[in-house]
C-alpha cells in the first residue's frame, strides 16, 4: 500500500512538472562539439556574425517523452566573439551587454512540444542583461546513440531561434544595426557521469 501510494505520488508530482521525470536522462552539454552563432544586420550590407565561445549547461532528455524534458544553459558574455576587438569591447559595454553588471546570459526551458518525430520547441526564460523574455527554439533532433570513440551516450539537436536585441534594453544604433538577431544553435550532450 505504502509502494502504490508513493508511486502515484511520484507520477502526480512528475506531471505536475514538480520533479525530474523519471524516465528522462541528464545530459552534459559538450562545448567542444557544439555552438553558439548569431547573425545581426549591419547597415542593410551584410550580416555580422558572432559566436560564444564559453557555455556550459544541462538538459534531461527521453526521445520517447519528450515534453518531461529540461533545459539550463548559461553563455558567458565576455566570451562573445564578432571577430574584431574594438567591436567585442563595444558590445561588452552598458549600451550592449553590460557585461560588467550582468556576466550570464541564461535559457531556461519551461515548455517541450514534440512538433514530428524529428522536430519541437522548447518555450523557456531568456535573460540578456538582467531583462527576462520568453523566448521560442525551433529545434531538430539529429541523433541519439554510442559515440564510436569513447563509447559515450550522446544525443544532438540543432536549434534556431530571432529575438529582438531591443527587448533586452540594447537600443544603441538602432536603425543601422539590425534589431532583429538570429541565434543558430547545435548542441551534443553527453550522458552525465555521477
């Protein structure tokens, strides 16, 4: 009796969204096998593209269950990239990033909807500068299996998403800089170890 009980408990909790489902299993994202890219308007010419080069982050993940997923990525802003100094300092200063008071930027996945068997969104709170939005990926589900190397768990997605900068308070040169940035996303999660 006291088996069943805490079992239905459990199974109310978890579709309640209250705790880590059961069935999920945690990965580590793998910052040597996955990136962060985002594309901006610069004068109507061309696009600039940046990349973050520090992140780390978690997810929890069953290709049967889906919606009990989770997700929690942090990107350092110091570690934004758009291939020219003078730019990156910009960028890093209070009208942009405002790197020195907020050094994060945060996802936090809140919704999981299975769109096709290979495709869904992930609905969660992005934090850029100390403003919170919701915010919608678009993702692709690559593949699960045995990485042939190391023997490793891995699964991968890739993942697009437009936000506008000016939502976050970053309103510097608009109308010559894109407001609209377009963020392309490919993450490889390895199974956490302990």
């Amino acid at each position: 009796m006291k088996y069943r009980l805490a079992a239905l408990l459990l199974s109310m909790a978890s579709l309640a969204g209250t705790v880590s489902p059961a069935w999920a299993t945690k990965f580590d994202i793998d910052p040597v096998h996955s990136g962060i890219a985002f594309y901006i308007d610069h004068l109507g010419f061309s696009k600039v593209i940046g990349v973050a080069q520090e992140f780390s982050g978690a997810f929890e993940f069953d290709a049967t269950k889906p919606e009990g997923s989770s997700l929690d990525v942090k990107v350092a802003v110091g570690s934004i990239s758009t291939n020219n100094k003078q730019r990156d300092g910009d960028i890093q200063g209070a009208d942009w990033f405002n790197a020195t008071e907020f050094p994060e930027i945060t996802f936090v996945g809140k919704e999981f909807k299975k769109t096709s068997d290979t495709t869904g969104q992930i609905i969660g709170d992005l934090t850029i500068a100390g403003v919170t939005k919701s915010a919608a990926l678009d993702v692709k589900f690559n593949k699960e299996g045995q990485n042939p190397w190391d023997k490793s768990h891995v699964v991968g997605f890739s993942a697009t998403t437009k936000v506008k900068r000016s939502d976050f308070g970053m309103k510097a040169a608009l109308g010559m800089i894109g407001d609209e940035v377009e963020l392309v996303i490919q993450v490889e999660g390895r199974e956490h170890q302990g």
